[in-house]
C-alpha cells in the first residue's frame, strides 16, 4: 500500500469519523485542534483503522495516554525533558521539532496530525 | 423501569448480535407531548428518533456488557450514525438487532438495524405481521474506567441497574449479574 493510498483511506475515516470535509484534510491537519477530534473520537478512529487496515493497535499506542497529568512529564506548564523522551520513544510517527522547539503543554495536541497517522499506519503495515 | 425502552430480549449471542423487541403504546406518556394538537393539526403520536436511538443504545449496551460479565461500566459514547426512514406509531413494535463489529478493553463499536411491525400495513389472516428495515443505527461505546482523562468513578456499577438485570431475567437470559 503506497503513502498516498494510506492517506485516501485515512482521510474517508476521518470524514466520516469526524463529519469534516475532504479538503479539510492536508497532512499538516491536527486532529484535536484543526479537525475537532475529542478523545471518543480517537476511539472510534482507532476502530476504523483496525477495521479498514487489519492491524490491531493496543490502548495507547496511537497516542500515549496520561502525560499531561503525569508530574514526571509535565512541571509548569511545560513537557520535561523525560517527557519529550518518552513522546519520541513511544510515538515514532509523531513530528517532534514544534513540541522540542516550545514544549508547552498545550503543544502536545499539535503532534498529533493527519501526517502523524498516515506515519503510523505505514509503520504498522511495515511490521506486518 | 421508566427508562427501560426495550421490553424482552429475544436472542443473545454473547460478543456476537442481541435481538430486542419495543412495543409502542399510546399508554407512554411521551406520546402525549410528541406531538400535542396545535390550533392547526390534531395531536399526532410518534415516538421520537431520540428514543428509538435509546432502545438501540440499551439493547447494544447489554451486548457488550455482558460479553465482560457486567463487569465494565459501558457508557454510550458516540452515535456514529443514525438513519430512521420512518416514525414509530403506537400499535407497532419495534426490533432492535445489535452485533458488536469491535470490542477492546477500552470499549467497543457496534452496529445495528431497526426492523418495525405494523399490524395495520402488514397482518393477513394467512401470514404474521411482515417486518419491514426502517433504519440502522452504530454506536461507540466506551469502558468507563479505561477513560484516557485517568478520571476515577465509584466502584458500583452504576451503570447496570436494577433495571437491566430484571429485563435479562424476564427474556430468560442467564447471566452472573
């Protein structure tokens, strides 16, 4: 399956996951901000993309859970350095510079783009 | 049992499809406000989408409640689509077909129909009531305990009620709940 064939079917799950259109859909799309995804809507996300792709993607995996809450991660309003880490490590398909460039709480959403789950999903297929 | 809107389950098939059945009754006092007579029109009961989305909700709850043993506290988290083609009217019943298409520990989506018997278009002395599909109905439900937020509820289940529990024994439905 190519990059572009990954994204086609990406951006139909998200039309119809999240009642946006079509155009609203370019790579650098965040999901929580641009595209108005609220947590339930990463579940149904995920559904969809096991169902469509056959993979099965385990809680968190898409995306770590819990780092915003977790002192260890997050002190002041900005993500530690262990945090960062623990993003990179646990979220290959995620493009960090924004966050490592202004590690502000509010900023971790940002990572999560439309680029970020065509990543994913390549890396899934590829391990397959 | 106010807010019960399905009167027996007739099929589980545990992490599989649950059958259910409404009957609509003009006794149902939202028939009386849905819709009240205007100066213009007599009163006119239908049961509304709301509710027929509700009975959905609840016979697909109890699926994917029981495929845990009742032990996850299931919340509808998600109407992922809804499509009703025609208004319930008092006399008919209602048929809910639910059947679970995922389910992981943090909660499952479900799909379903909605078939409706109409004495009045589809009874003859020779054949039963004919079921006509007026809509289909999926869900997302979500295990509340697994919530991504961390966000701690109380232990009881608060979720499965009393109520669902003597539906379950009245459709003869074993369970441990």
């Amino acid at each position: 399956m190519t990059r572009d064939e990954i994204l086609n079917t990406i951006s139909e799950i998200l039309v119809d996951a999240l009642a946006v259109d079509d155009d609203e859909i370019t790579p650098s799309a965040t999901l929580i901000g641009d595209l108005g995804a609220e947590s339930i809507d990463i579940l149904d996300i995920t559904f969809k993309l096991e169902q469509e792709f056959g993979f099965k993607i385990a809680q968190g995996e898409l995306f770590p859970e819990g780092i915003t809450q977790d002192p260890e991660y997050v002190q002041d309003g900005l993500v530690t350095a262990k945090g960062l880490e623990m993003l990179k490590e646990r979220g290959p398909h995620f493009d960090m510079a924004t966050l490592e460039a202004d590690p502000s709480v509010e900023n971790v959403r940002k990572i999560f783009t439309v680029e970020a789950l065509v990543n994913f999903c390549e890396q899934k297929l590829q391990a397959a | 049992m106010r807010w019960m809107w399905i009167d027996r389950v007739l099929e589980l098939v545990p992490k599989e499809r649950l059958v259910a059945i409404k009957h609509v009754s003009m006794a149902e006092d939202h028939l009386h406000d849905h819709f009240a007579a205007t100066d213009v029109r007599d009163q006119l009961p239908l049961m509304p989408m709301s509710l027929v989305v509700e009975g959905m909700a609840q016979s697909a709850g109890i699926l994917v409640g029981h495929a845990n043993d009742f032990k996850e506290k299931v919340v509808l988290a998600k109407v992922a689509k809804a499509q009703l083609r025609k208004d319930p009217t008092p006399g008919c019943t209602l048929r809910y077909t639910a059947t679970i298409d995922r389910f992981t520990e943090n909660g499952a989506s479900t799909s379903g129909v909605i078939d409706l018997f109409d004495p009045t278009t589809s009874y003859s002395d020779d054949a039963p009531a004919q079921a006509e599909r007026i809509g289909e109905i999926d869900l997302i439900f979500s295990h509340l305990d697994r919530n991504s937020a961390g966000t701690q509820y109380p232990k009881e289940n608060f979720v499965f009620s009393d109520s669902f529990r003597t539906i379950l024994r009245t459709s003869g439905i074993e369970s441990a709940f």
